[in-house]
C-alpha cells in the first residue's frame, strides 16, 4: 500500500470499488506492506530527530494510523 506524506492517518480506511469483487473494500483490509513515498529529511528534519516518533507530525500520525490497523508490515517495528 503506498501513502503520500501529506496522507492524513485516515487514508487507510478509505474505501476503493474493485470490480472483481463486486463492492468496496477499505485499502487497509488488503494491505501487507506499507510504503510511504517521501524525503529522508521529512523523516530526519535533524540530527537525532525522527518524524515518526513525533505522533504529532503528519509522518508520525501517518504512521501510528497503519500501525494501529494492523498493518503485518510495521507491526512491531515502531
């Protein structure tokens, strides 16, 4: 699953119609791996300081959004 950093945390739970199956379906639901596009400086602004342990950020927000969905890919890893 790709995300824009400008992604607010509910992105995950929006709804896409997939043909096949007949109905929508929430991105997260078929999500293995969350993919992020965006620059090492929005993650590391400075030195020692990381976006996504700052749950005030948009990163940090964007993050801990999939991560408490459940996401297998950032399971444990934040």
């Amino acid at each position: 699953m790709y995300g824009q950093r400008t992604a607010t945390d509910t992105y995950w739970d929006t709804q896409f119609y997939v043909p096949e199956l007949g109905q929508n379906v929430k991105a997260i639901d078929y999500a293995s791996a969350c993919y992020i596009r965006t620059s090492w400086r929005s993650l590391n602004p400075s030195p020692g300081v990381y976006a996504w342990r700052d749950l005030n950020s948009q990163i940090g927000k964007l993050i801990n959004g999939v991560k408490t969905r459940g996401c297998p890919s950032l399971s444990g890893l934040l």
